[in-house]
C-alpha cells in the first residue's frame, strides 16, 4: 500500500489539498474433505419343516379245535387241532422340506472433496480540495 499526500498550504489564501492512496491484497483459500467408512453384515437361516415318525405293531392269535365222531359200521372218530399265530411291526421316518440360506455383505467407501481458490484485489482512492468556495471532490477504483 502506498500513501501519496499533496499536503496543505499552511491557511494562506486559496487551499489546495490532495490525497492519494492505492494498494493490492492476495488471498488464497485451500480447504480438503475427506470421507472413509465399511460396513459388513451376515445372516443365516436353517430350517426343518416336517420330522415324522411311524411304528405300529400287530399281533393277531387264532386257536381252534374240530372233532368228528361216527359210530356206523365202523367206527370213525376225528380231532383236529389247528393255532395260527401272526406278528407284523412297521417302523418309518421321513424329513420332509428341509433348507437352509446364507448370505454375506461388505462394502467400503471413501470420498474426498478439495477446493482450492486464488483472489487478488486492487485498489486506489484519491482525494483533491481546493479552497475558497468549499469545492471537493473525490475519485476511487
């Protein structure tokens, strides 16, 4: 910045008065935005839908006796005896619909932002007078 003055005449007769001043200003402006982040997840699901179990089991007992007698010309006589014995068993499992899901997830990310911005400015104000009848004016930039 620089200052110019014309100075004052000391109050004899006609007053001249003059100033001068101009100057220049640099600026500068850096600003950086950074951003990091991760994020992770994991499900699973298993399931049955249906278990079954079955037994049965049958037993089933049969006894008889049959007798026949005839006293004709001959004698005739006749015993029968009869058992008949049955077991059954059964048994069965089954699974029915069975499944099961996994999934897994992961993500990253990062983010910068940078700005960056450069500003002269100039400037010049000057200031003139002269006396007598009160004049005065001015002149800026």
């Amino acid at each position: 910045m620089s200052d110019f003055d014309a100075g004052y005449d000391g109050g004899h007769g006609d007053v001249d008065y003059g100033h001068y001043e101009a100057g220049q200003e640099h600026g500068a402006l850096d600003q950086l935005h950074q951003a990091h982040g991760s994020e992770a997840d994991y499900h699973n699901q298993f399931g049955v839908y249906e278990a079954d179990h079955h037994a049965s089991e049958a037993t089933a007992f049969q006894h008889g006796t049959h007798v026949e007698f005839d006293q004709g010309p001959a004698v005739h006589y006749e015993a029968d005896e009869y058992t008949n014995y049955s077991h059954d068993a059964n048994v069965d499992d089954h699974v029915f619909a069975a499944e099961g899901s996994e999934n897994a997830h992961q993500a990253e990310f990062g983010e910068m932002d940078a700005l960056s911005q450069r500003f002269d400015s100039a400037f010049m104000n000057g200031t003139e007078f002269h006396g007598g009848q009160a004049g005065l004016g001015m002149a800026s930039n």
